[in-house]
C-alpha cells in the first residue's frame, strides 16, 4: 500500500488552507511531576529535509522546562474541513541563536512577521502580571526565542468523513516508516 | 475582583456556539512509558452539580489504559470566534453501566444521538482493520461505553483578542478557586 502521512499531511495543510485556522495544532508534554500538559501553538513549518515539524516558542515559557526534563510530545492536529485528525508523536529539540540549529532558528525569525515577533519581547509568560521586565526591541531574536523542532516517530491518522471511517498508524523502524489501517 | 473561570468558560460556549466546531477539544493523558498522549474529544457537558466536565470514551480506547495508570489530563481548549484558549487540568474518573457513577454514565448515552452512539458497537478501536468482532447493537449502552470525567484543579484561561492579551491563571486550594493575573 503507497499510504505515507506525510504526503496526507501536505494534502490536509493543502485542502484546509482557506480555514484561518489550520496552522494551529495542540502540543502536548509532560511537566516534571509527571501530570500532561497541552497548549495550542502555530506550526511554522517544515524543517530543510522536511523531518521535523517547527514551532516558535519561549525560552521563558514552561514547556521549555518541561521538555528539558522529559524532551517527549505529542502533537494533536485537527482539520475542520477535511474531517481528519494527524497525531504525531516524537523527540523535541530545542535551538536558540546561539550553538547547533542557531541558522535554522535565525532562519525562523526572519520568516516572522513583526506582530508574532512581538511577544518575545514582553514579559516573562505565566509571571504575574508586570512583575518581569520587557525585552529591549531589536531586530535580532532575543534570547527568549527559541525553535522547537518535534522529530516524528509515530503518526495517528484518522479520517472521518469517510463512510467507513478511515484510520491508519504509521512508526519509523530503524529509518523507515511503516503503515497500518487499524480500527478508527 | 470578580473573575471566575466557569462563568468565563460558559461565557466562551456562548459566544462560540455558531463554530460547529467548538464542542470539540483536546485531551492530554501521560501513557504507561511517561510519554505525553493528546487527542481530540467531543465535550458533552458538565456533570449535575456543574463541577466535571464529561466526555464519553471508549472501554478498548488506549487513553483508558493510560488512565488506569495515571489518572491526569490537561484539556486544551480553543475557541476560534473568540480567539480564547482555556487550559484545564484535573483528576480524570471513568464510569461505566454498573457501579458508582453508573447513572450519570447512562444519562449520558441516554441523551446521545444515535450516530454518536454508533462507534461503540464497532470493532475495537486502534487493533489491526476488521481482526476483531463487532458488538451486538442494542438500545442499552453496550460494555465499551465509559463516561469520562475530569474534575479541574488548574485553569488557564488566554485572551488573544484583547489589547493587551489577557491571561488568568487559576488555582483550586482547599476547595477554594483563586485566580491570578499572569503576563500573556
């Protein structure tokens, strides 16, 4: 069978473009003491080789503390129009625009529009209110910028529009994907 | 001040009800290895004292497993008319047809439309296309329905639409709610 999520994902971006919406999907993580955490946040894309999923994040911010104990997530991305749901499990790294990943985290920033770069220069997130200060404004990513690349290793797929619903599990073994339709 | 993330809340469900979407939202669990596990979930209401927020899952589901082993989550919660995203965390209780709990979870199959009870006399969910048995129909709720329940402890509650963004973060001490205002 020639099913391969990732062309299905292209597909789905592809077909639910015209919802303002379709670029937000929910990140989930494990906080230190073990309990799920979740927030919505934007995908940004793809990286150069097109294996892993990219998202802007705050250093600040708690996930990052998270992910530096337990560098695990799981992604949950529903589509309104099309129906369909990818789960996409795997490793998330981080970069900031110093060390390894700094081009492909500068690369970022420059993508970035004035207003979604904004908020790294406000204070600390989840600090109460004012009590932080704000980041001088540059052009330059701040230090609180940071890429968040998830690697995937496993991908729940899930159609339902379909009559019989349509749902296929995808894991990488050693460098290769490989595919099931399971029960949805 | 008078902020109070339930009124807040039903205020959203409100606001948002033209979004044939906004009844759905995700639900991240902790599986058996530590590894986060989020998925997208229908809310079917508050239980009777106004206090759970329900869900109706399925008894051969993976996230029943997982609970059985850590019974966490964080809802993560997205209103797309009103740009507002609640974060809910809390203790998650499942019940099925006998037991405590068991009226709520047949009031809740009760008040379910019959392609929404559908799927939980389909094969097992997740196991391998059509390798295992379908359950006999019937008006009753069949052994795989479950009411899901998350009673919150923690509620994270983001504005994008105001200038400046609004954030409440709320803490349940003592049976007591307090809320903060944190930076967005």
């Amino acid at each position: 069978m020639d099913y391969y999520w990732r062309d299905a994902l292209h597909d789905a971006l592809r077909r639910n473009r015209g919802d303002a919406h379709h670029r937000y999907f929910q990140l989930a993580t494990v906080d230190e003491a073990g309990w799920p955490a979740n927030r919505t946040v934007v995908f940004r894309g793809f990286s150069d080789d097109d294996q892993r999923l990219q998202v802007a994040t705050d250093a600040r911010s708690a996930k990052v503390a998270q992910l530096a104990a337990a560098s695990r997530g799981e992604i949950c991305w529903y589509f309104t129009r099309s129906r369909e749901q990818f789960r996409i499990r795997g490793s998330i790294e981080l970069h900031g625009t110093a060390g390894p990943g700094s081009a492909a985290c500068s690369s970022l920033w420059n993508s970035m529009s004035e207003a979604a770069r904004t908020q790294f220069f406000w204070p600390a997130p989840g600090a109460p209110l004012a009590e932080t200060e704000a980041i001088a404004e540059s052009n330059l990513p701040p230090s609180s910028f940071l890429l968040l690349e998830l690697a995937p290793e496993r991908v729940d797929h899930l159609q339902l529009r379909p009559d019989p619903q349509r749902r296929q599990v995808s894991a990488l073994q050693q460098g290769t994907w490989h595919a099931q339709a399971v029960n949805p």
